[in-house]
C-alpha cells in the first residue's frame, strides 16, 4: 500500500486494520510526533476552524514556496488542484491531520522523503529514504527518484 501525504496518514490507519506486506509512505507522516508541533497545537486548540476556507483555494508565491514548486507547468499544476479541490473535504482533512493521534509506526513501512519538504519538514521524520531537493510536490518534479526507490522496495 502506498500513500502519499494525507494518503499516507490514511496508510497508516488501514495498515491497523488489514494487514499489508508494505506500506511505503511518501512525503507523508508515520505518526503524530512527525508532524510539526505547531500543526498538533491548533489542533489541540481548535484553532483550525479559524482559518477561512477558502485560503486554501489560493496559489500563489507562498504556496509556491510551502510545496516546492519549481516551474510555471508545477504552478498551473497546484493551481488546477486547488481548484479542483473540495473546500469542505479539504477543512475536514487539515482538521483531522491537526487531530491526528496515532503514536505508533506502522509495520513493514518505509518512507520516501524530500529533505525540502516545508509541510512535513524531513527533521520531524525518520526517513528510509531521502529524496535530494524534494519538496511536497516531489512526486510530480522527482518522479524518476521515487519510482527508483519504489521498485527496490517492491
């Protein structure tokens, strides 16, 4: 099972439930204690619920900068997915990212990270694997890195 970002947190989860041979995690988080604190504090504070949702409609330079992005076909790209995105979806997902509990690393895991990464920043994890100059878009501008990494583990 492989997830990617929330996915991965979501990865993590399933992996409680049904046994998997592998779980590989890219750009993602394999418990609470990986994510940033900051991230666990407005959870904790309900401070989530404050930011207006359609701050995450927007793309733009910081955004540019918090994912990585390093062309104008990777800003058209993050600007399709925003759009395309689900407002409520999406507070629901940072609520529960915020909220996350889960103190344990999944079994048989492997996780694929990028040492730019400003989301998971790669000092909260405990990486297998480190994917030179990749930010939380990697999986777009570093595929060939990733798909390496994949097919050795699998």
């Amino acid at each position: 099972m492989i997830g990617l970002s929330f996915g991965g947190m979501l990865a993590a989860e399933i992996s409680k439930i049904i046994k998997v041979r592998k779980v590989i995690l890219i750009a993602s988080a394999k418990n609470k204690f990986e994510l940033p604190f900051i991230y666990r504090l407005f959870g904790k504070l309900n401070l989530i619920k404050l930011i207006p949702k359609k701050i995450f409609k927007q793309q733009n330079s910081i955004t540019n900068w918090i994912f990585g992005i390093e062309s104008d076909s990777e800003k058209q790209l993050l600007k399709s997915i925003l759009k395309d995105t689900d407002l409520d979806f999406f507070s629901w997902a940072i609520n529960e990212i915020a909220n996350w509990k889960n103190e344990i690393y999944p079994e048989n895991s492997f996780h694929i990270h990028g040492n730019k990464d400003r989301i998971i920043p790669i000092k909260n994890v405990k990486a297998d694997f480190v994917i030179e100059n990749g930010g939380h878009f990697m999986t777009v501008n570093k595929a060939k890195e990733i798909e390496n990494v994949i097919l050795n583990l699998i």
